[in-house]
C-alpha cells in the first residue's frame, strides 16, 4: 500500500506489499508521489517491477558462506559442517533464498527427525535468519 507522507518540506512516498522489500521515494509535489506511488503499486502487484527481479542468493551460497565466515570460528565446527552440508543435498537448496518457507523448512525438519533426533530447530533457523 502507498503512503504518502510530508518530511523535510518534500513528499515522501512509501510502498509496503507483502513479500516484497519496502520501496520509498521524494518528491517535490505531492501529484508526483501519489502517481509514483500508485504506478509502482500496480507495477508490484503485477509482478512486473523491478523489485520481483531482485536476484536473491540460493540457500546453498548463504550457508557455505556461513561455514567459511561464522562457523570455522566455533568450537563445534566440525559437526556445523556436516549438518550444512547435508542441506546441500536437498532439493530445496538451490532455491533462492526469498522462495524457501516455513513448509518447505517443516517438510525438512520432519523428515531428518525420522533419521537423526540430534538436530535442533534453532540451528535451521539460524542458519535461514543469517542471511
């Protein structure tokens, strides 16, 4: 939704959707940013802007920048890497990072809970919010 608001003698508008970045501009005239604001809209929720185009990092390349960059200074760096790296195997991995939800991660967690009882939630969670 477009909200337009005056700061510091200008027009701001800012666009809110959800599952999309947040989106702001200024403007001199307050016709400006409302028609800025209702094309941009539009645009959003047609999946035509440039905001669907943002090209997000697959979870594969977050975690293996976790294990170089967050992991190697833990004392249980050896177990990370053999978790992490078992995600890697998944089908799910090559996703971009916006596209993996709640049940793609809950499908995961249910089937390794079948397999190992080791594994904790938070580390899955960890890992996800790291990006």
């Amino acid at each position: 939704m477009a909200t337009i608001r005056k700061k510091r003698g200008n027009w701001q508008c800012m666009i809110r959707v959800i599952n999309h970045p947040n989106i702001s501009k200024t403007f001199k005239k307050h016709e400006d940013a409302k028609r800025w604001g209702n094309e941009t809209e539009l645009k959003i929720r047609r999946e035509d802007g440039g905001i669907a185009k943002i090209k997000f990092p697959s979870f594969r390349d977050i975690s293996l920048r976790y294990l170089n960059e967050v992991s190697i200074h833990k004392k249980c760096c050896r177990d990370e890497r053999y978790t992490i790296n078992s995600f890697g195997n998944e089908y799910w991995s090559a996703y971009p990072i916006s596209k993996i939800t709640h049940l793609i991660i809950g499908k995961y967690i249910n089937k390794f809970f079948c397999v190992n009882h080791t594994f904790t939630i938070c580390d899955l969670k960890y890992l996800v919010n790291y990006s």
